[in-house]
C-alpha cells in the first residue's frame, strides 16, 4: 500500500497526515480502530494478528528494519 493510500485512510479516520510517516500513520490507524498498533514490529516474522490488512506491507517493513 502506497504513502498516498496510508494517508487517505488516516484522513477517513479524522487523522492528519502531517508529517508523520507510514508506519506511524498505519500505527495511529490501527490504534483508532481498536487494534495492536504494532506495524512493522515482527522482527522475527511472527505475527498472530492474521486477519490484519498492513500484514504484507508490516513483514516488508520489519525485514527492512525501517519504520518505512
């Protein structure tokens, strides 16, 4: 999912964008709709949050080591 994307969802969920990044807004996403905010935080590729939307984008993240 592009930065673009990320941040036309944070915006549905009365989040501004700003300056934050994608993790942080996917993060801040996750938070608001009651979820683990832990994006890119499966640094051993283990994540039981199966039905999760970002999990594809999060595993990339975690291998990266970067908060993207």
């Amino acid at each position: 999912m592009t930065l673009k994307d990320v941040q036309r969802m944070a915006k549905l969920q009365s989040i501004d964008p700003g300056m934050l990044s994608k993790a942080e807004l996917i993060r801040a996403i996750q938070k608001i709709e009651g979820n683990f905010d832990c994006f890119a935080t499966a640094y051993d590729g283990v994540c039981d949050q199966t039905g999760c939307i970002w999990r594809e984008d999060c595993f990339e993240a975690s291998r990266r080591g970067s908060p993207s």
